[in-house]
C-alpha cells in the first residue's frame, strides 16, 4: 500500500480553503487508499515571530479539527511534529545535503521575508531553511505521495531532489516522493481579494472563512465578496476572478463544477446566497463534532500519543539509516536504549 504524508502548519485558524483544498480529501480518499499520516507541523510555526501561548493553542485546535473532519485515527496516523524527534534528526542531515542557493530560490521564502522586513522584523534562519524540514517530514517515513496545492509543489521538487542526491552520494536509504493534486478547489481564493489565496496566516480579514465561524459570519463573508465587472454569471478565472471563485467554491460544497453551474445563475446575488448556504452545510458537522471533541480533551490527547507513538516506529528505522549511510557512528545499544527511556518518561 502507498504511503501518503500531510502536514497543516498551526499559524493561524484552518480555512475553508485548507478544508476544501485538502482535509475533505485526506477525509474521503487518503485515509482509505493508502497507509496515511497526518501531521500538525508545529515546528514549521516558529520560523516567524509568535506567541508561544498562540502556537500550543492552534496546535491543539488543528489536531482536534483534523479529527473532526473525519480523519479516523484507526484508519490513519495524526500527530503532532514537534512530538516526533526524528523530524528534527533528519532535517540537519539533509541541511549538509541541499545547498544554500536551492533554499535562496524557494518562492515562499522570498515571499515571506519580503514581509518580515516589511513589518520591520528581522528574518529568521529558520525561514531559509524550513523547506528542509519540510523534506525531512516527508523522507523520514518512506513517503510515496505527498497531496499538495501547487503552492507547495516546489517544496515537494525540493525532497525529490534531496532523496536523490542522499541516495547517489550515499547509497539508496529515502523512497522519491511525488506531489500530486487535489483537483478541483485546490486553491480557494481569499473572497476580498480572488486573486490571492485564502490563507489562515493572514489571521483577520473578511474575505477569510474559518472553520469554525458561525454561520451568521459565514453568510455575511460570503455576501460580501468580490465579483467583477459585468452582471452574467460566467465560469472564466482569469478575466472573472470573482465570480470564479465563488463557483468553484459552490462547487467543491455541493459536487458540481464550476462550468455547469455558471448557467444556472442570472445575478451575482444568487450565486452569493446558495454559495454561502453551501458553506454553511458544509461546516455544520465539522464544527458540531469539534464541539464533542473540546469535550472530551482525554480523548484527543490519546490520539496524539498514540499517534506520535506509531510515527516514531515508523520514522525511526529510516532515520537511523540515514545516520550511517552519511558517516555517523552509531550509538552503542545501552545509550539509545537509556535515552529511549528518558525521551518516553518525560512524555
């Protein structure tokens, strides 16, 4: 059976956008088909300035989110990163492997340390370096498929070429990955601004739909969007970026496509109005069962002990081999068996 890894990074509420771009399908598809893992990637949270409160609390809600969406922790593997040690084990091993003018070409770090400098902050290490981790994630557990949007694809090149060379310089130890996509709505656009990504980093704004907004907010984002010049409702991104979204939105919530739906509107109104009635349906079951989980902390707790448990026997092996292949000396049995020891009594 494939492998498949996922990660939500916990800096900001989950969207609409992270639901139907990529948990309904981890919910309907990946957690059946393939031997699955879903990670919170908390450690990808820190390259940034934050509030460590902030980052345990969306941490939290993420996994608990994850859950509620469907994930089924007897059918898949939900953890939390940070819980796993060899995540951060390997990424210094591939630090000696990519080289700083791969990390420099990285668009998403480009992006953002425009805006770090921008808020007058200083640009961390981390931020340079993270898609590594974000390879290590990914090679640390065998993964054969990686489910992202193509905003992420250049990270999931990034682990290729990595597993790549490791395995040329130093003998076969990582399975190459692939990215593949979600498909439709794979990129739910921010509702004030269609030709941007809904992203839960932004943190506040109107054209944002969280998972866990009320309906009475939801309907009122949605109300509120963005169309386009012109008054016919018409399936076209690039020149009705407003509209588009919106359809591939209603799309994605009731299972039709954006192409066939476009002829059944007449007015933008209409379309706003059954679009933001779909979301609503849509979130209903996943906030009600988020609310039965923040009832039961136990619960979800076990899930992520049990599930860090099952991802380090998983990772384990694989990391270990990297550390001999690249030259390493192993550890004598007693000293990994006396840190085992230590590692699971503090947890």
């Amino acid at each position: 059976m494939k492998r498949v890894f996922s990660g939500v990074k916990p800096t900001g509420h989950l969207t609409l956008g992270n639901y139907l771009g990529a948990m309904r399908r981890w919910v309907a598809v990946d957690q059946h088909q393939a031997d699955a893992l879903f990670s919170v990637v908390d450690l990808h949270a820190l390259t940034v300035e934050h509030d460590p409160a902030r980052v345990r609390r969306l941490s939290r809600q993420a996994a608990t989110l994850l859950l509620a969406a469907g994930l089924d922790p007897e059918r898949c593997t939900v953890f939390v990163q940070s819980h796993v040690d060899e995540h951060a084990r390997l990424s210094y091993l591939l630090e000696c492997v990519a080289t700083d003018g791969e990390m420099r070409r990285m668009i998403q770090y480009k992006e953002k340390a425009v805006r770090e400098r921008a808020r007058g902050g200083s640009v961390r290490l981390s931020l340079l370096t993270y898609p590594v981790l974000m390879a290590a994630d990914i090679l640390a557990y065998g993964t054969d498929e990686v489910p992202v949007g193509e905003d992420q694809a250049q990270h999931v090149e990034l682990a290729r070429d990595v597993a790549v060379r490791f395995n040329q310089r130093y003998g076969h130890t990582f399975v190459v990955p692939r990215a593949t996509s979600p498909g439709v709505a794979a990129r739910v656009m921010n509702l004030q601004e269609p030709t941007s990504k809904m992203g839960k980093s932004d943190d506040v704004g109107p054209g944002i739909v969280y998972l866990l907004d009320e309906p009475d907010v939801v309907r009122r984002k949605v109300m509120r969007a963005v169309t386009d010049s012109g008054r016919d409702v018409v399936y076209d991104r690039e020149g009705r970026p407003g509209v588009a979204n919106l359809l591939e939105i209603l799309a994605a919530c009731t299972g039709g496509s954006p192409e066939a739906l476009s002829g059944a509107y007449e007015s933008y109104g209409a379309l706003k109005r059954d679009t933001a009635e779909a979301v609503v349906e849509v979130l209903r079951p996943v906030q009600e069962r988020h609310k039965e989980l923040c009832a039961d902390p136990g619960y979800v707790d076990g899930v992520l002990r049990d599930g860090a448990d099952r991802a380090r026997a998983m990772a384990r092996p694989t990391v270990d081999a990297a550390y001999r292949a690249i030259g390493l000396l192993p550890a004598p049995a007693e000293a990994r068996s006396a840190a085992g020891a230590v590692v699971n009594a503090a947890r």
